[in-house]
C-alpha cells in the first residue's frame, strides 16, 4: 500500500493548464495507466482519474464529503458553494426533496413541445447552408429561454445568464485568492437579481421560484437555501447543457460517419447524447470531494481531510469501462458514463439537459443534410467547462441542393 509519501506523490501534473484546454486526454490516460490516485503538489489535492474509483468516490458520500463544496478551494458555507453542490444528508436530502417534482419523468415531458418551438425558431436561422456561430445561435439561446421560462423569471438579464455562470464555473478551479473582479460582478449580479425575484414576488406563480419561495416560506428551506437555489440552479443547468449542445454539433460535424448513421438510424438520438456525454464532458476536470477519515483509492492511502477531485472526462475514456474509448460512437452500447455525477449526487437537472438534447439532435438530423466546420472553432478558457464560445457552422437544409 502507497501513503502520501510514497511514489504516487509529488505530480507536477496542473489539470488546469492551459495547455491542456484544447487535448486533456493523452494526459488523463497516462494518469489512469501510472497513477490513478495522485497527489497534485501544486493545489495540494488528490485525483483520481480511473472509472471504478470516480464511480466508487461519487457513490460514498460518507467518507468522501460534499460539505466542503465542489470546487478547489472549500467554501465556508453551503450557500457560497451552492446548497445542493455543497451538503450531504441529511441537509441535502431536505434540500433536494423541496424542488425534485419539478424533474419527474412527466413534469420534463410536459416541457418538451415549448423547447421543440424554441428550436424550430433558431433552426430558421441556422438551416440555410451559410456560415452560422452554433454557440450563438442555439446553444445559448434555446437554454436560456427554457431555464427562464421554467424558472419563472422576468426578460431582463438573460443575455447576462451564460457569463454569470461561466465566471462562477471558473471560479470553482481557482486557488485561494484567485477571486477576480469579474467574479464579484458575475455573483453580485446573478445572486442580487434572484434575491431581489425573491424579496418583489416578481416570479411567475407556479415556475420553479414560485416552488422554492414557497419552501422558504414553509419552512422547507432556509432563506440563503432559497436564493442559493434561484440562482444554483440556473447556474448548474445552463453551462452543462450549453456546452453538451456545442460539444454535439462539433463531435457531428468531425465525424461524418457518425452524422450519417444517425441520418439512417434516428432512433439513435438517445444514444448519441449519451455518448457525447461520455466523450466530451461538459464539467472537466471533475469536482471535488473531502475525506472524512482515512481511506484508500487505487492503493493509495488518502489521510483524513484529504481534498479529492474526481476527473470525470478522464473516468469517461477510461478503457477498463469503455471499449475503444477514444472513438465516439453514437451507437455505444452500454454507456454507463459518469458526465452527470452518480449517487446522492447525481446531477438534478440532467433530466432537462437530456430532454433538450435530444430535442435539438432530433429536429437537427431530421431537417439538415449535412453539417460541417465553417472556420476556427474557439475553446472556452473555462477552469471547470470543456466547450466552445464560438463555433462556425455551415448546416445545410435537406431541402437545399
């Protein structure tokens, strides 16, 4: 058994370099191959990148903590790591109980033809063949629209949503005193809009706000549990679902073999969000986790209060779970992928992320002929986020010739 001391220690490996924004995975699997658990010198923290130990991690919510928050750095209290990132039960169980109807199988369902609109709008102007910023065009825009509608909240400030929370998202990998003054701006500006929802009653009756004031109000929910979840949640569902659809359309487009199947076999739809998913996931390198007693990953003994961050795109190329990892197949069969969490933790709005996916991937292959790269994609410079701000495509109408 290795301790701290011992060879796994004392990586020079920075997961946040930006050299590793634009190709992580050659660097994952020699993590997976030399040490799947290994201490990072520079953040003093623990990864760990093969799939069995993610998974294990992610399933023990007793002995590896939430409480601490997901992020590098711990949080002093829930409220500033998000009440629903940042507690274990049974906190968290309260917490989430108070807004799990509004993600039941028919609650998702009964949204799907208002997305199936919204996409049917911004296909308009993208199916004409010219050059069109996908990320612009309609992974922004159809997930803003939807989280504020299901929220229930005023016009005002959407265009603000996807900064607000890409900055808090980047926060979440800088070390301490690592805070900039467009953090400040990105929370004040989120968490002082939804206070102010909150405080005015200026939600519609019946969204998702009305819901968790009126747990505020019964004692449900504390008040900072109240604006923590106005604005953890649109926090949450908006970059994981803006940057599932932009890494969609460019897994698409630079696998035309793939687009084709899909064209052949729509059925596949389902499967293909799994797998991009899988292939690109949207958080990455992965969240963090606390030890609290003395444990042991992949031999390696992690002392008590240990700061564990569970590589989740490293755990999703993992070829001890997947065959041919690096391929993406959109007809991968199992595909248990770990993109949205498991356990206790498990993502709350993945219901939603995958209903608008399969929402825009089926409207898309069954109305474009052909997509394809129309220049230089750009890379988020995102220290939590594996995605695009800007992504030019060319996507040709089947009507087109």
């Amino acid at each position: 058994m290795t301790t701290i001391s011992g060879p796994a220690a004392g990586s020079a490996f920075d997961p946040f370099a930006a050299e590793q924004r634009d190709d992580p995975y050659p660097s994952y699997a020699a993590l997976r191959d030399e040490s799947p658990c290994v201490r990072l010198d520079r953040y003093g923290v623990w990864l760990i990148s093969r799939y069995d130990g993610v998974a294990a991690v992610l399933r023990d919510w007793e002995t590896f903590s939430s409480a601490q928050g997901a992020g590098l750095e711990p949080v002093a209290t829930p409220e500033e790591g998000g009440v629903i990132l940042s507690t274990d039960p049974p906190d968290h169980t309260r917490v989430r109980r108070a807004v799990a109807r509004d993600f039941t199988p028919k609650a998702i369902g009964a949204l799907e033809p208002r997305v199936r609109d919204l996409v049917g709008t911004a296909f308009e102007r993208v199916l004409t063949g010219a050059e069109v910023d996908w990320i612009a065009q309609v992974a922004q825009p159809v997930p803003t629209t939807v989280m504020a509608e299901l929220m229930g909240y005023p016009d005002r400030h959407r265009d603000e949503y996807c900064r607000w929370a890409s900055t808090i998202f980047d926060s979440m990998g800088c070390p301490a005193g690592g805070a900039t003054p467009a953090l400040a701006e990105a929370t004040g500006g989120l968490f002082g809009f939804v206070a102010g929802i909150a405080a005015d009653g200026e939600y519609v009756a019946e969204g998702w706000a009305d819901r968790i004031v009126q747990a505020g109000a019964q004692g449900e929910l504390g008040q900072g549990e109240v604006v923590s979840l106005l604005g953890g949640i649109l926090v949450a569902a908006m970059d994981t679902t803006v940057n599932m659809l932009g890494n969609l359309a460019h897994a698409l487009a630079t696998h035309p073999e793939q687009w084709a199947l899909l064209v052949e076999r729509p059925e596949l739809v389902p499967s293909a969000i799994e797998e991009v998913l899988r292939f690109e996931s949207p958080i990455q390198p992965g969240f963090f986790r606390v030890t609290t007693t003395e444990t042991t990953v992949a031999d390696v003994t992690l002392p008590a209060g240990s700061r564990v961050m569970v590589a989740f795109g490293a755990a999703n190329r993992d070829p001890r779970q997947f065959p041919d990892p690096d391929a993406f197949l959109v007809d991968r069969s199992p595909n248990d992928h770990l993109a949205f969490g498991r356990g206790v933790h498990f993502c709350l709005g993945a219901p939603v992320a995958r209903m608008i996916g399969r929402v825009v991937l089926s409207e898309l292959v069954a109305n474009a002929a052909e997509i394809r790269l129309a220049g230089p994609s750009v890379r988020k410079t995102n220290r939590m986020l594996r995605g695009f701000d800007s992504l030019p495509l060319s996507v040709r109408n089947r009507s087109r010739r």
